[in-house]
C-alpha cells in the first residue's frame, strides 16, 4: 500500500474515457469551442488495463468514470464490460445528461446504478448560455427516466454570480422534490480561471454566501459524510439532503484519496500540481513487469498531492476527468 506522511493515499480512481465534450461550458472552455478528443486516446481495453493494474498498485476501490463527457464515447460500452468484472466496491458516471435517455438502457445493463448529472440551471435562456450546447429538456427527461429505473442520482451546480445564483434555490427544490442530491461545487480555479484571477472573483461564490441563501429558505443541518469526502453534507429535514464541494472555503487536501487517469495514459495526482506521470506505455506489458513501474509513479504522483489547500491549476478540467 503507497501512503504518505498525512496518512493519505488513492482509493478512488476518475478516468476519463475522452477529453471530448458536447458541451463548452463557460466556466470550463473560454473560447465557446468544444473540446475534441485527442489524437492519442487510448483503447477502452488499454483504459481497462490501466483501471486494473492502478486496482493492484494502489489499492483502488471506487472508480468514477468521467471525460469530456462519457456518454458520447465509443470507448464506454467495451470499458463498462471490462471493469465489471475487477470487483470494485462501486462504479459511477458522471455527465452532463444529454445522451442519457439514449444510453440508460445499456449502462443499466452493465450495473452501473449511480450517477452524477452536472447541470447548472433550470431556465433554459441560462443553459444555453452557460453550457454552449445541448437542450434542458433532455438533461431533465433523462434524469428521470434514470430515477425510473433504479439510479441514484446527484446533480452537481457549479454557483456563479453574474450567471446562475438566481437558480440555486430552485434548483434544490427540484432535486429535493424529486429524491435527487443536489451538490453545488464552488467554481474552481482551473484552466483559464486560474490564469485571469479576475474573472475568478467577479463570479466565485463562497460556502458562507450560498449556505445564507439557502438559509432564507431552508432550515438546515450539518450531516456526517466520509472521512475523505469533498463535500460538506447538509440535511433538511423531512425534505432530504445538499452538499457543497467547498474547496476554496473549507479545503479537503488532507484527506484527499483521488487520483485520475486521463483518455491518453497520464496519471494525475493533484489538480493544483502540473506534474503528470505516462503509464500509456506500460498498459501492454506483462503485469509483473508494469507493476513496479507503475507503483513508483503512484509514489511520486501522491507526492504531488497540496498539503493543505487547492491552489488551482492551468489544466482544462475536462481534459483530465472533472
């Protein structure tokens, strides 16, 4: 087992089957151009053994699979059929929903159950505003066709002034009516926020600003959640439950257990950190020759890890699993 000097160490692995999106949301591309999928993306069977060796070296337990966005890769049909069979205590998928209604029917027949829909606004006008793309009335249709059939769903709200803060409240009473949890995920520093700390600032809303305005609505509590949770879980009582992935505010550095492998073989560590580490190279050798290759990579992208605070980072976050 790879732990460091915190007592940290990766448990969850994000991987992203293509930094291609559908999408260009505003907080993520600046430009409005969707994102395309690398030239050298990797197989989903090489995806498949990268999740399997980083399961050995690491002792990975949970994987979420992420992008760009998934649902429109070739890659997640055949990956889905691999990783099931590795014995991780839990698979999810996180989307922005568009494909969703399309593609239920085949990640419920690879067990996936839960799911985290990203989804900023409930005005259509704002949507298109915001992610550049796609159409709110599928993204809805598709989040209740999954509830439907079984899944858990959350929906993750990234809070900004200027264009969605009007949404907050009724974006909880919409998840709230409907048994979905709501997680809202102060705007990071990344990409090209990291590098115009004005623009960060003009929009940024804090843990203290968003918890007073649902205050005006709600009464609420605070509600235990995982050692290495990111986010800080709210309870309302009688209604159901919120979290805020409050890593500006409240950072969750040391406890952090995530590790993420990119669609064309980089491990990252830390999201504050540009250091990368290529284990594309290794994924066709024989296990015990890629193992200990692997296991020292591991130790250095730990070492990569903040101690303390997220510091941003110039990385577009889709191209890394966001």
């Amino acid at each position: 087992m790879i732990v460091d000097r915190q007592g940290r160490r990766f448990r969850n692995l994000r991987v992203s089957l293509t930094a291609a999106c559908n999408y260009a949301c505003s907080y993520c591309v600046p430009d409005g151009k969707r994102l395309v999928a690398a030239q050298d993306e990797l197989s989903a069977d090489a995806l498949a053994r990268g999740v399997a060796l980083l399961v050995d070296a690491a002792g990975i337990e949970r994987l979420r699979i992420t992008g760009g966005e998934p649902l429109i890769s070739p890659r997640l049909e055949p990956f889905l059929k691999v990783i099931g069979g590795l014995g991780l205590k839990d698979i999810a998928l996180t989307t922005n929903g568009q494909l969703l209604s399309r593609k239920l029917a085949m990640l419920r027949a690879a067990g996936i159950d839960r799911l985290n829909v990203s989804l900023d606004t409930l005005d259509p006008t704002a949507f298109r505003s915001i992610a550049r793309g796609g159409d709110l009335a599928s993204v809805l249709r598709g989040m209740e066709e999954a509830s439907a059939a079984g899944m858990r769903i959350k929906v993750n709200m990234v809070p900004m002034r200027g264009h969605n803060l009007d949404q907050v409240v009724p974006l909880l009473d919409y998840c709230l009516a409907r048994g979905y949890e709501l997680r809202f995920i102060e705007l990071m520093r990344m990409g090209h926020l990291a590098l115009d700390s004005n623009a960060f600032l003009r929009q940024f809303v804090s843990l203290e600003q968003l918890l007073a305005l649902i205050g005006d609505h709600h009464h609420f509590q605070q509600a235990p959640a995982a050692l290495d949770a990111t986010a800080l879980r709210y309870q309302i009582p009688g209604q159901g439950y919120f979290g805020v992935i409050a890593n500006e505010s409240v950072p969750f550095c040391r406890a952090c257990s995530r590790l993420r492998l990119s669609s064309t073989g980089w491990l990252h560590g830390c999201l504050s950190s540009s250091n990368r580490h290529f284990i594309g190279d290794l994924l066709d050798k024989p296990r015990h020759q890629a193992l200990p290759v692997i296991q020292r990579l591991l130790v250095k992208a730990l070492a990569d890890k903040q101690e303390l605070a997220f510091s941003g980072g110039v990385t577009v976050m889709k191209v890394i699993g966001g």
